[in-house]
C-alpha cells in the first residue's frame, strides 16, 4: 500500500513513529463495522503487530480525526467512527 | 470550530489554501448522507461559498482521504466515502 501522504499527515499531527499501513488498515476495518469494534478484536485479527503498537495507531487515528468532520469514538467498549458533534448542526440542517 | 490541526493537515497534502472549515464540513455531511452528494445539492447548501471554493475543498478532500482506509469516492454523479479499495481484502477478512 502506498503510505507515503499519509506519513507526512502523521508528521503534521505529531505521530512520524505510528506504522502507517496499521493506521490505514484500522481506519477501514472501524470504517466498515456496523458496531463498534473492539480492542479485543483488533489484537486477534492485527495479530503480527503488538499490542502497544496497535494502541499507539490508534491514539494517532484519534488525533487525526480529532478537528475532523468524521471522528473516531470510544462507544460501549469499542471503537466507531460517526460525525463529529461540532458538525451536528450542519449535518441536521442538510438532512 | 478548531481548525489548527486541520490547517497543519491540509499545508501537509499540498493544500494550505483551502477553506479547513469548508472542508470539516463537507466531509460531515458526505459521511452522514447514506446516498452520493451531488455538488448541486452542495452548492445549495453551502450557499456563502463560491463554487470553485467547493470545488476546492473536495479536491483537498479527495487528496486527504487518497491513501486512507476511509476513501472519498465519486458514484453515480455524487460524492461518496466508502473503504479504500487497497482495503477490501483486509476488510474482507476482519468481517
């Protein structure tokens, strides 16, 4: 996978030492779950990587949706990515 | 709405011109709708900018989400975030 914007995006937000490719990789599997997804699940299927390097990713993919439209939150013991609250009232009015 | 983190994420990608509120926005309400936005119904909505403006800022939106796992994706004459295709088979698998 070609990572290297996504490097630069990581250096920006104060994060160069985050794998890029873990990074890239749990954006999609949260992005794609219906429920949240949890720590648990993401250590067994993320097996080649340690533990503290797949809760570093994501400290990095909470802060890069940090100021986002899209954000990652912590729900019911996992992981899911919904809008943002500071866009609630946008995103009410275009509905 | 806080945009430094934004700001310092758009100069990284090569798009330090753009509106980051515009943009914070626009992914909001991408991310919300269940169907592809068209840019008439964008125009519409974000009536204070300009066009090109819009058009601007989904260009910055398009080259931000490139190599992420979260990718913004034109379908059927609307815009649309779906998993990054490079994805599909770890997604496959997570599922």
């Amino acid at each position: 996978m070609d990572t290297n914007k996504i490097s630069l995006i990581l250096e920006a937000i104060g994060s160069p030492e985050v794998d890029p490719d873990l990074v890239v990789r749990l954006q999609a599997v949260i992005f794609a779950s219906e429920y949240p997804v949890t720590i648990k699940k993401l250590k067994e299927f993320f097996e080649d990587y340690e533990l503290d390097q797949i809760e570093q990713a994501l400290v990095a993919l909470f802060s890069l949706h940090e100021e986002m439209g899209i954000q990652l939150n912590r729900v019911g013991g996992g992981y899911l990515f919904t809008t943002a609250a500071a866009c609630g009232g946008t995103v009410r009015q275009f509905m």
